[in-house]
C-alpha cells in the first residue's frame, strides 16, 4: 500500500473504530444495569435500548450513503457524528429507560458506516481494498473486544450515563480526525450512463446475499448479548466487574486465529471456503449456547467460536461489497449493506429482548441459530467477485 493509502485506512478505521467503540460498550452492561431502573426488567424495553439505533440507522444509511456519493464523504461524516454526539449526551443524562431509547435512536441517525466504507474504497486501489476493508472490518472487531473487557471497568467506575458521555466524547474527537487527519482523495464521479439506473446497479442477487449476510451476523451478536451478561452471571456465577477475564483471553485468542485465516482466503483464493466455514461456526456457535448457557464451559466456549467467526465476518464482508459494487455506486451500495447491518442490530436486539421477556434464553439461542441456519444456505451460493482491471477500479 501506497503511504497515503495506509493513512487513509487507518484513519478511518479509527473513525470506524471509535464509533462502534460507542455504539458497543454498554453490550456487556445494560442488560444488568437496566435491572435497577424503573421498567428494567422489561426485557422487551432492554432489547429496544440496546438495537434501537440500528432501526434509526436502517431508515438513514441509504440516503446519506447516496448523499456521500454526490456532496462528499467528509460533509456527510461529520454531520452523522455530531447527531451521534448528541444522541450520547441525551442517552448519558437519562434515568428514564424510555429517554434512553430516544438518545440511542438519536445516536443511529448519525448513519455514517456507508460513507466511511465507501470513502476507504475511494482511497484504495482494487488489489489493496480487501487490506484496507480488513482494518475497518478487524477494527471494528478491536471496538468490540475492547467494549467487553472495557464496558465492565468502566461500569464500576462512571456506570452506563458516564459510559454514554464518553461515546459522545469520542464522537467529537472523531471530527476533529476527520477535519485534520483523514487526506483528501477523489471521489468517482456519478455516472448514470455508464452504469444504468442504480437501483439495476445495486439490487444484484450478489450484493443482495452480502446484504443478508451483514444482517444475519449483526441479529446474532444483539440478541446473544441480551442475555449472556446475565447468564455469566447467574449460571456461571462471575460477577459484571469480572467479566473481562473472561471476554479478554478468549476474544484475544479469537482474534489471533482469524488473522491467518483472513491472509490465508485471500493470498490462496479460497474466499467462499472461509466464508462458508465462518457461518457454519456461527452455526453450530448458537447451538452450543442453547445446548449448554447454564454449564460455564459451554457458555464460554460458545463465546471463543462466536469471536473466530465474528472477526473473519467483519473483515471479509465490506471488502466483498467493495468490490462487488459498481464504482461510481459504492456510497449506496455501501449503504444498503450497513442498513441491512442496522435492521440485524435492531432485529436482533428487538427480537432478543422480546423471546428473553415471554419465552427463555434457549428461544434466544435457538432463534438465532435459525438464522444461521438460513444464512448457511445462503453462503453456500456466494461467489467471490472477480478482480477488475485496475483502469476499471481506479
């Protein structure tokens, strides 16, 4: 990669990172701490609080994917992270479970996932946009990781309004990352002519099944988190405070291994075998929580396979929309593929809440697994795109 390149891409994964850092720290907290507010134990609401802002982000990440493409990727990021500032603060200064819905539903308006993806691809050519599309994708399973050893400490230390005041603190520093340390490249100019209509352009059976996938991986990781905290604690006996002793080692160890299976899929061509093996893992990851939440080892070693797979999803994903994509269409294709990830967190964290309030933890699991299930047939039909040319990708 080229040194403007590296730059670009770290930058914005840190971006990336720093938004999803917010978006995933109360994960390993709120179901617990929601306990002692009024209506807490409405797990229902609890779901609601913790995938709300992916329906916000749904309803959004098309248009401002779309708006991206034509008034520029730096305006649009920006603006989406002021709104996800204020929906922070809004979030951090309520008691009331209701007002913190309507601060996380604030903090999904600011739907900037499509406009930073397609700003990476902007700065990448074709034969280093799967690297680039990694550190967003390993980055923002670094914010996820660092969420669940974090999220706990931070807990004990400023509890979930402090936590909020700080994703909203963190938000702002992003602006000001944006504003002075992202480079500017050129965007590719809207071409109706050479690439048609762009719903032809990016309503594809193969984007589609990406769309899917993003969807799929995001439902499970909301709606397990609706109730693993709680099972950590009340079946595997460690207290909220102690969790990252266990989410540390075993993310960590998790991330170690996907690493060489993602420079493995991409420097041998074997793309579709890691993907499919990846959701066959989410797969049996899921029946392994159901079969065995109540048992500590199960439970733990459910978490260890969730993190393998995860990680491998998050790096291969965006790079597969990337350049599956029409050039001159990726802001909104890129869009599509975050509103399917956002309609994933809400589902998931919606559906969650709602089988965890009227049926079980196992409904959860086993909800979830029929997801995977689904999403197995569909991976199995995938194909990796093929490579442009590099006058084509430029």
């Amino acid at each position: 990669m080229t040194a403007q390149e590296r730059r670009a891409s770290m930058s914005l994964a840190s971006i990336y990172g720093l938004r999803m850092l917010g978006l995933f720290l109360i994960l390993p907290v709120f179901a617990v701490y929601a306990e002692h507010l009024p209506l807490g134990h409405n797990k229902t609401l609890v779901g609601l609080a913790l995938g709300i802002y992916g329906l916000t982000q749904a309803l959004l990440q098309i248009p401002l994917g779309a708006a991206s493409d034509r008034f520029g990727r730096k305006p649009v990021m920006m603006a989406g992270l002021a709104v996800f500032a204020l929906g922070s603060f809004v979030a951090g200064a309520s008691a009331n479970l209701y007002l913190i819905i309507g601060g996380r539903a604030l903090q999904g308006a600011g739907a900037i996932s499509a406009a930073i993806s397609a700003m990476v691809a902007d700065a990448t050519r074709e034969e280093n946009r799967t690297k680039a599309m990694a550190m967003v994708g390993m980055t923002i399973g670094l914010a996820f990781v660092l969420s669940l050893v974090a999220g706990p400490a931070l807990y004990d230390a400023i509890s979930v309004p402090g936590m909020f005041i700080l994703t909203g603190v963190l938000a702002l520093v992003a602006i000001g990352v944006i504003r002075w340390v992202v480079p500017d490249v050129p965007m590719v100019t809207h071409s109706e002519e050479l690439e048609g209509h762009w719903a032809a352009a990016v309503f594809t059976a193969p984007l589609l099944k990406l769309d899917f996938s993003i969807f799929a991986l995001n439902f499970l990781q909301l709606s397990m988190f609706v109730v693993v905290p709680v099972a950590l604690v009340k079946y595997a006996g460690i207290p909220l405070l102690h969790h990252w002793m266990i989410y540390l080692p075993v993310s960590v160890l998790a991330f170690m291994l996907a690493i060489p299976g993602i420079i493995w899929a991409e420097k041998h061509g074997h793309m579709k075998g890691v993907f499919v093996g990846a959701v066959a893992l989410l797969l049996l990851t899921m029946l392994g929580f159901a079969a065995g939440y109540r048992d500590v080892y199960m439970l733990i070693g459910s978490l260890f396979l969730f993190f393998v797979a995860f990680n491998l999803m998050e790096a291969l994903l965006p790079s597969l929309v990337s350049r599956t994509a029409p050039p001159s269409r990726k802001g909104l294709a890129l869009g599509i593929y975050t509103t399917g990830q956002s309609l994933g967190l809400f589902a998931g964290g919606a559906v969650g809440g709602l089988l965890a309030q009227h049926g079980s933890a196992r409904a959860v699991f086993l909800a979830a697994a029929a997801i995977a299930a689904l999403w197995l047939l569909v991976a199995l039909t995938i194909q990796p795109p093929p490579k442009r040319n590099k006058a084509a990708a430029a």
